[in-house]
C-alpha cells in the first residue's frame, strides 16, 4: 500500500480526497468520537519489563502538542535495559490538532538523526509484523535507537504521507479522524546501537498487544 500511496496517481487522489474533506468538515454534524480507556490506566504487566518512571511534561510542550491524552513513561527491563515510551491520542484532527512528527521535532530538540528507514516486528498474535521508523539519533556524545508509527483503526502505519491519506479517507467514510502516535527511545551504551535496536524491538512486543486496548479500534 504504501508504494501505491507514494505513486503520482495516489497524490492526485489524495487531493481530490482533501477538497471532499474540506466540504466534508465545513457542512457535516460533530464528529463521532470513540471512547477509549485513559492512558493513565495503561498497565503493562510484563514479567520483563516493570514501569520505573511517570514522566511530566511541562505546560508549554503540552500546549504545543495540544493531545487530548498522554502517556510518557520510562520502563526498565529484568536485566536493567531502558526504554522510555511516549504516546499521544488525538480525539479528532478536524480543529487542527495533529501528531508532531518525530522526524521533525528531534532535530528541533537539538538531536541529529545520523541513521533512518524502517524496521518490521513480528508480534505474538498478530498475522502480520508490523512497520515502523527507526532512527537513530546523536547529540553530543549521547545516541539513542528511535522507533515511532502512526496507529488508528487497528493500523500501524509508518509513513507520514499514509497517515494523511488516512485520516482523509476516514474522515469521509467513518465520520472520524483520530490517531495516536507511538515512540519508543532506547538510548545506546557503549555505541552498541544493534543491542539498542534488539532492547526497541522487545520493548515494543511487550506493550504492543496491551496498549491496542487503551486506542480506539
């Protein structure tokens, strides 16, 4: 799908898709929107992973990021792996509220990515793996392992330009356009970014399967 969607016929699809959106938003009722458990409730209960650290944000990040429900928190694993995990939920994307790219928003916190592209993990249970970004970013002399996607109506997306498809082709059909953004960071010891990328991988096969039920399906 994704090669389809990076193709120039699914381009000009996408724009008629937004001037249908943009009809679609002017003239239609409130959006319908799916209840979701709090993130706050989010318990992992994995024998690997115990949580070690609920992270606050400061008033301004969450101005800026304008979530209507937020998760950050640092987990550690049995043999004293970390791996912090940030989610944020978006209601509706109608008023303007969107995920802030982690593309974007690194490079402006000062980290350099020096590694991108995308990575498949197979989770228990599911049929398929699914695709998410990876990077790996510096600043200064600190490296971390970034994994991040895009989740709603059960997809894992990873790119930027799906999401957006997405959200238009969901607003016209289901009368709905929220979304989640997942990222995990792993930071890298000794500059063994492969042990980094290992530590992502499991993290996110531990929490996977029990953070889909907090996301509206």
């Amino acid at each position: 799908m994704d090669k389809f969607l990076l193709s120039r016929s699914a381009r000009i699809l996408t724009m008629v898709l937004l001037a249908q959106a943009a009809v679609f938003y002017g003239f239609s009722r409130a959006e319908t929107v799916t209840p979701h458990h709090p993130l706050a409730l989010f318990a992992l209960n994995n024998p690997n992973w115990h949580l070690s650290e609920e992270l606050q944000l400061d008033k301004e990040t969450l101005e800026v990021l304008k979530a209507d429900d937020i998760l950050s928190r640092v987990y550690t694993s049995e043999s004293g792996q970390i791996a912090t995990l940030f989610v944020a939920y978006f209601e509706t994307q109608r008023t303007g509220k969107t995920p802030h790219s982690p593309k974007n928003c690194l490079p402006g916190s000062g980290w350099t990515p020096s590694k991108s592209g995308t990575v498949t993990i197979s989770i228990p249970g599911l049929a398929r793996p699914i695709e998410v970004n990876q990077y790996i970013v510096s600043r200064g002399q600190n490296q971390s392992v970034v994994l991040y996607w895009y989740q709603d109506r059960s997809r894992v997306i990873a790119s930027e330009y799906a999401a957006k498809f997405y959200t238009v082709a969901d607003s016209i059909r289901y009368n709905r356009s929220d979304t989640a953004l997942v990222r995990v960071v792993v930071g890298v010891e000794d500059g063994n970014t492969q042990a980094a990328e290992r530590t992502a991988v499991e993290f996110v096969k531990a929490f996977f399967t029990p953070l889909r039920n907090y996301l509206p399906a």
